[in-house]
C-alpha cells in the first residue's frame, strides 16, 4: 500500500543545542533505517519549508503508525497521510 506522507516539522526555538542536536541525529539515523528496510522509497524537502513530501510503501495502516511514531522528531511534526491508489489513466 502506497502513502504520500507530508511530514511539518516544528521544533521548539529554545530547545537546548545539545539536546536540539541529539535529537536531528537520532531522527537522521532513524529515518535511513527505514528507508534502507525498503519501506521509505521516496523522501523529498519542501523548498523553502522544514517539511518533507515522502512516500510510504507498507502493508497496512498500522505499519504506517508504527514506522512515523518510530520516529524521535514525531512528538515535533504535523504529519499529513494520504492513502494512494493507481489511476486508471496512468502510462506505464
Ligand atoms: O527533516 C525532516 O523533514 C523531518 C524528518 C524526515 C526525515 C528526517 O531525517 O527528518
């Protein structure tokens, strides 16, 4: 099942910098563990926005929720699901 995923993200400004750096690196590792499972097979920035466009390709929603809540920046995004389905006028 394929999933556009838009991921906005909001970190408090008076996080402190370490803390604020542990944490983008443990998302960061995070983040490629999953995309390297196969799970994650497009991850694109937002020109001009602290957002990403991705897409998910997992079995059911329940592993769409486990994956995103995996992530250490969840508790700091807006995240935005739409469940995709083929088009019918689609050349492949
Ligand atoms: O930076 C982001 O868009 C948020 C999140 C998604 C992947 C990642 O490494 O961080």
């Amino acid at each position: 099942m394929l999933f556009h995923v838009r991921m906005d993200v909001s970190v408090p400004h008076d996080m402190d910098p370490d803390a604020r750096a542990d944490l983008l690196a443990r998302e960061k590792a995070r983040a490629e563990e999953i995309q390297r499972s196969g799970k994650w097979p497009q991850l694109w920035r937002v020109v001009g926005e602290y957002a990403n466009i991705s897409i998910f390709d997992v079995d059911s929603t329940d592993e769409l929720h486990d994956l995103l809540s995996s992530l250490p920046l969840f508790g700091f995004m807006r995240i935005k699901v739409t469940p995709l389905a083929h088009h019918p006028s689609k050349v492949d």
